[in-house]
C-alpha cells in the first residue's frame, strides 16, 4: 500500500464515491509506475493525487532528497525528474486517454513531520513538537535513530534576548502526537531552501 492519496469532486447519489475509489485506485498505480524513475534520480516519491475536475485531470507528484541528507530539493532537479516522469506517462499504456496536466514539488519546509523519515530530513532544524503525556518542546533536531528524536531544546528568555539552549532530550516517537519545522529566514538562507519549497509544474 502507497502513501498515495486523490481527491474529487463527490455528491449524494454515490457516484462521486465511486470516482473517488477509481481515483485513488489509478493513483496508487502511478505511484508503482512512477517510483522506479525517482528512485533513479536519487529521490524519494513522497506522494502521488490526482485532481478531477470535469475533463480535466492534474496529476501532482511530490519528490523529497532521500532522508539521509539535508537541505531541498532544487529548482533543477524538480525541472529534470519533471521531465522524466512526464516522458514516463506518456509512454505509459495503460494511461486514461483524457489529456493532464503535470505538476512536480517538493514537500517543503510546512510539511508536518508525521514519518521517521520526515524527522530524519529535519536534522539541524528548529521545530515544536506536540508531545504525549508531557509538556511540548520546541528545539533543534541533533539527531534521529530508530528509538526517537533527540532534541537541543530551546528555553525561553526575556523579550530581546538571545535564546537559551537546554540539555538534549530524547523523546520516544510513542511519545509524539505531532511535529512541525520552525521557520527561521536565516536557516533557509543558507542552506538554500527559499527556492526549493515549490517546484515548478510541467503541462504534459
């Protein structure tokens, strides 16, 4: 089973159900299609949707690094797979006749951390963490292994001071209802992710 996920349009008589299962069914075929050409270009397929609207279809694709490294994915590299994955759909035959449309991105930086893999990606950056049966934690992801995250956690201080930084704490993913990264402007700068949070689309 894939993460894939496709919305439609539904209504009360039942047949917008029905599109939505045969939907989800094809994008989920996608995804098996898809995958392997990812894989190739050293990324992870994060997500395939399809979006129906009348005769219109739009497949959105999402591409993440794989999670051993850190930074986002460029520009570049969401034209290059782009392209690879759309020469892949149209050479595909089992593909519904209906022209469609493209699209490739990447997760970007607002992207809950709901998978290890997410945490993993989120190495070195400032997050809050919704934590189970104890107070919530805001701090810096120092690293990620199989038992949880570890986090420098960050102390508040008086307005106009510089932050303060804690003992590392581990917390257990039982332990985790939710997390999300921290923007910080500076962070993005330099590791270059302002320009890789969305990618561009490409009309096959």
């Amino acid at each position: 089973m894939t993460n894939a996920e496709a919305t439609t349009s539904t209504d009360r008589t039942g047949t917008g159900k029905a599109e939505a299962a045969s939907v989800n069914v094809e994008a989920e075929r996608l995804y098996a299609l898809l995958e392997p050409a990812v894989l190739a270009n050293r990324l992870y397929l994060e997500d395939v949707s399809i979006h129906v609207a009348g005769a219109n279809r739009v497949v959105h694709v999402v591409v993440d690094l794989p999670q051993e490294e850190t930074g986002g994915v460029g520009l570049d590299v969401i034209a290059e797979i782009s392209k690879t994955l759309s020469d892949t759909l149209d050479n595909d035959p089992s593909m519904d006749a209906r022209p469609y449309e493209l699209e490739v991105s990447s997760p970007g930086v607002g992207r809950p951390l709901t998978e290890e893999r997410h945490w993993h990606r989120a190495r070195g950056r400032m997050v809050n963490v919704n934590v189970i049966q104890g107070d919530n934690v805001t701090g810096r992801v120092q690293s990620v292994d199989d038992g949880g995250v570890t986090l420098v956690p960050e102390i508040a201080v008086k307005k106009g001071m510089k932050p303060k930084q804690g003992e590392p704490v581990k917390l257990p993913f039982d332990r985790i209802r939710s997390g999300k990264v921290e923007i910080e402007f500076s962070h993005l700068e330099e590791a270059g992710l302002e320009k890789a949070n969305n990618g561009p689309s490409e009309e096959a």
